[in-house]
C-alpha cells in the first residue's frame, strides 16, 4: 500500500470539494493523524493510579532539587 500526502489551503472551496470527490470515489481512503500517541497517554495514566507521580507546584524548587 502506498501513501499519498496531500498539502493544500483548507479554506480554498475548490479544492476542498476536490478531496470530498476524490474520497467519494472509494478508491482512496482518509487517515486522520491523532495529535496524540495513546500508548504514552495510558502510560501516564497508569503511573498516575499506580502512585508512581508526583505533583510539582514550584519549579524553581524542583529544578534546584535535581
């Protein structure tokens, strides 16, 4: 399978209309890129409920602990 990246201005009409009857075609497919990856987010939430972080609330005083 190959990927095809298009760039183009969001706001143009024409080629918004464009890419819906590219996709209308069925022959190509959308991938939506997550701005986020899930595995690190879980990761995060696990060692939040497993205790394993901790809240800073001065980092001036976090960085001089380090």
């Amino acid at each position: 399978m190959a990927t095809l990246t298009l760039e183009y201005d969001g706001r143009n009409a024409l080629a918004k209309k464009t890419i819906e009857y590219i996709l209308s075609l069925g022959v190509f497919k959308k991938k939506e890129e997550k701005a986020y990856n899930p595995e690190f987010v879980k990761m995060v939430l696990d060692a939040d409920k497993n205790g394993k972080s901790r809240r800073i609330d001065d980092v001036d005083a976090f960085m001089n602990s380090l």
